[in-house]
C-alpha cells in the first residue's frame, strides 16, 4: 500500500511537469510569432518635415507665376500675347499690349523660379480660386502676389530673398501698368508707390561694437545669381555692400544735381523728388555702412560725366538707376532684419525710378538673370533671346 502510494505521487508530479513543459514551448512558440509579426508588420512611418521657408515661399512663387501667366496667355488669346482679343473686341490694343508684356515678364520669372522636379508649368492652377478672368482681375492678382513675395523677401534666406524681391517688385510694376491701362483703380497701388519709409536710425559715426559679417552671396536656381562680377560675388559681405550702396547714392545725387538744369520744364519737379529720395538713401546706407565698420572712402569732390548724359540726362539717368539696382539686390542677399527691410524699399523705388525714366529694370530687378541657364517650362518652345538679361544697364 505504501508503495502504491509513493508511485502515485510520482507519476502525478510527473505529469504536472510534462503540462508546465507544455505551457512553457506554448508560451515561447507564441512569443516568436508575436516578435516575428512585429518584425515582419512595417512600423508606421513617420510624417515627413515640412520644407524649410525658403522653399516654400520658392514653391508659391513659382506657382503662382504659371498660373499668373496661364491667365494671361487665355487672356490674350494666343501664347505669345499677340492682339487677338483687341482684334476681336475683347480688350483694347493698349490692354492686349500690357497682358502680352506680363505674360512674357511671368515666363522669365517661373523659368528663374522654378527647380527640377517641379510641377508641370502648363498653367493648372494649384489653389481652390478660379484664375482671373478679366484684365483688371488679373492686375490685381498679379499685384497680390507682388505684395505676397516681397513680405516673404523679409525672412527668406540670402540669394532666394533677393530674388522673390525682384519678382514682387516687378509684378507690382507690371500690375500698375496693366491697371492704368484698363482704367481700372488697383487697390493698395498708392501705397506701393510712395517713397519707402524709414526703416533704420543709425547713428553714422562707427562704433566699438560695430562688425562686418562676411557673407558670400548664394546663387539662386536656374542661372540666377545673388551678385554679379564686382559686387555680389563669392567674399563679399554686408559692410562692403553698404559700402557700394553709398558709391551709388552719392553719384546718384551729383547726377540730379548736374541734370535739373538741363532737363526739360515737365522733368524737373519728379526730378527734384527723386534728388530727395537719393540724399536720404545716401545718409542712410552711409550711417549703416559706418555700423558696420564699412571702409567708407572720402565724398568725392565730382563725378565725370559723359556727352551721352549731357545730352540726354533724362536717358542717362534712367541707366545710372538701373545700375543701383543690383547694388540693392546684394544687400538684401546679405543682410536681415532692418537692413533687409531698408534694402527691399530702396530696390522697389530704384525700380520706380528706373522704369519712369524709361530704361528697364529688368524682369528680376537686382539680379542679373542669364536666360540661357534657365529651364524651359514644360510645353513651351525655347526662347530664342538674346542672351543675359540684366537688371543692370550697359
């Protein structure tokens, strides 16, 4: 009985060892499956960073310049501006002129905007509103998106700064000239047109805290560069772009004074404005170039002036604005914050200038754009230009 009972517990402990055996290559068979479908279950990815604001500003611009231009092409009636609609009817020859000029001002602009791998420039709106559909509506579209590319010029990085400023500044423009030629009021165009305001006090004498940040300029897409031979190129920074910002003004200044006695009766009080604009500019590029530490050369006593400015000074002086407009487009590349600010007013008033004397100031104005390095859009022919564009005038 006694053994009996010793080989019952037995075989009982026995059997309790083969069912914990039992649970345990359960448990573990199970475990490898859970761990091997973890494995084999891709994790979900994680959402992708939004893009810097650089590029996203880049993006907008280039977006709404093809839409912009596919506006205008429908406008127009061919892809070329021509003067369909004004022969139909539909528009005047002076309106059909300015929506050609805007279509081909668009072009350059998305071309020197746009990146590979950008989306089709065919025109395909890439927003919920509808494209503008009447030439004022397109002027104020246009002028919209001017505003729009000049405040994102505020913060954006270096050479992409300088060259939203360029194409906001011509927009806004071309969005002016196209509203005067509808008739049509554009709103906020007052605004934009006065002298820029005041945007920095420095006191012009150096101080023991003052510092020149060396900053190369960056080249932007599609064969636009930040600076050109002799004033944007690699070494140059924000105290030696001050520095030529004063150059610039002081002969400005001398070539107004020299030129209000040889203009014509009507030039000479939008001349006399213009004078003022130049002596403040130079006062300030002078007292933030002395912040910076600049080398500032000793006001020359004159300037030489040549036959060609004796005898067309209105001419001559559109030319000398044009050339100042790459000066301002450096500065913006360099610089930030107030000095950013300052430069982005004083390159839409150079523009200003510019284009009232007649001279052009480009379809970037403050970057030297060469047409031959841009990108072709999608579905266009290549254009057959002359070669560079510049906003800087021979």
């Amino acid at each position: 009985m006694t053994t009996w009972s010793v080989v019952n517990d037995d075989t009982q402990e026995s059997g309790h060892r083969r069912c914990y055996f039992r649970y345990a290559v359960f448990t573990l068979a199970a475990l490898l499956v859970m761990s091997l479908g973890f494995v084999l279950i891709p994790r979900e990815p994680d959402a992708p960073a939004p893009p810097p604001f650089t590029e996203q500003a880049r993006a907008a611009a280039f977006s709404d310049a093809v839409d912009l231009r596919a506006a205008g092409i429908d406008l127009a009636g061919t892809a070329d501006g021509g003067l369909a609609a004004a022969e139909s009817g539909e528009v005047s020859a002076e309106v059909s002129s300015a929506i050609s000029r805007t279509v081909t001002l668009l072009t350059m602009q998305a071309r020197a905007l746009m990146l590979p791998g950008d989306p089709s420039g065919t025109g395909t709106s890439s927003a919920a509103v509808p494209l503008p559909s009447t030439p004022a509506d397109l002027a104020a579209a246009l002028h919209s998106s001017g505003a729009q590319r000049l405040s994102d010029a505020q913060t954006a990085d270096g050479g992409m700064a300088r060259l939203l400023a360029g194409a906001g500044t011509a927009q806004l423009l071309a969005a002016e000239e196209l509203a005067a030629a509808t008739g049509v009021p554009l709103a906020g165009a007052a605004a934009a047109a006065r002298p820029p305001a005041k945007t920095s006090s420095h006191d012009p004498t150096p101080t023991a805290g003052c510092t020149a940040t060396a900053t190369s300029g960056n080249a932007g897409p599609g064969g636009t560069e930040s600076g050109d031979a002799g004033s944007g190129g690699a070494g140059v920074d924000l105290a030696s772009s001050l520095a030529s910002a004063l150059d610039a003004e002081l002969e400005l200044v001398y070539a107004y004074q020299a030129a209000l006695t040889r203009l014509k009766p009507a030039s000479v009080a939008p001349a006399s404005d213009f004078l003022a604009q130049h002596e403040e500019l130079r006062n300030e590029a002078g007292a933030m170039g002395a912040a910076r530490c600049a080398a500032l050369l000793p006001t020359p006593a004159g300037y030489a002036l040549d036959q060609a400015f004796l005898s067309g000074p209105a001419a001559a002086l559109g030319t000398m604005e044009a050339g100042a407009l790459a000066v301002y487009g450096d500065v913006i590349a360099l610089s930030d914050g107030p000095e950013r600010a300052w430069a982005l007013s004083a390159l839409q008033s150079a523009a200003r200038r510019t284009v009232h004397w007649g001279a052009s100031a480009g379809p970037v104005p403050g970057v030297t754009v060469d047409e031959s390095r841009l990108p072709e859009l999608p579905g266009t022919a290549p254009t057959q230009g002359p070669g560079p564009t510049s906003s800087r005038q021979p």
